[in-house]
C-alpha cells in the first residue's frame, strides 16, 4: 500500500503501543476500550486509514450499538458542542471535529495528508475524553 492510508495506517500503529488496552475477553470490553482499540489500528478494522472511512466505521458502529442497547456515540455531538464549540450548530459530530481540529480552514477542497491526520488525532482524543468522561458518571 502507497499513499496517504499507508502513512496514516504507520503513524496510528506507531501511537497503538502507547494507547490500545490490553485485552483479555473482546467480549468483556467497555465501549471505551473497544473504540481505544479501533483508534490504535483503524487501518485492521477498515482496510487503511482514511478520515472517510474512520468516521463512517464509527457512524456504523453507533448504529449497530444503539440497536443492540449500546450507547454508541449518544451525546457525543452535543458534548463537543458544549466543550469545544460553545454555541449550538447544526454541523454533524465529524463536521464539528474537522472544525476544533483546523479551526482557520476553509471548508472547500480535500485534505493534506498532513490536515487529515490532524483532524484523526483530534477525533480519536475528543472521543477517548468523551468515553471517558461517560463512563465516569455511569
């Protein structure tokens, strides 16, 4: 593999050492621990590293949890709205993490490898703190 999912797909194995949990049971896995392990290698899950393809992965992993009783990402919109936005949008939870991540960029055009990984580290950051702080008051 060339391009740009080849250095995003290094740069999170690279990050995987530091940040996937261990794991004994998957089964026994917190949704927290299961999207910290996605976040280490998306590339494994989804092929290779693209911003397209991660937040479409966590778009249906969302679904597919809310359908079997999970929370998937519930509320995580409105977390980031009230954290890190501060005024009400009506922008997507991928639309607002492109936003915090590269606040002074226009909106047209694709991505540098440089912005995309940008924009999925701060992604998989908001969403571990997100997680985090869910499971805290659970």
């Amino acid at each position: 593999m060339t391009g740009l999912g080849a250095g995003l797909d290094k740069h999170f194995a690279d990050r995987a050492w530091a940040n996937a949990p261990e794991v004994a049971d998957p089964d026994d896995l917190t949704e927290r621990e299961y999207l910290r392990l996605f976040a280490a290698r998306p590339g494994m899950y989804i092929g290779y590293t693209t911003l397209h393809g991660v937040t479409s992965y966590l778009n249906g992993y969302d679904q597919a949890a809310r359908r079997h009783g999970g929370s998937g990402l519930d509320g995580f919109r409105e977390w980031l709205i009230a954290n890190h936005v501060g005024e009400e949008s009506c922008v997507s939870w991928w639309g607002l993490i492109q936003w915090i991540a590269l606040p002074d960029r226009d909106a047209v055009g694709p991505f540098t490898p440089e912005e995309e990984l940008r924009v999925l580290d701060v992604l998989f950051d908001l969403l571990d703190k997100f997680l985090a702080q869910r499971e805290s008051v659970i």
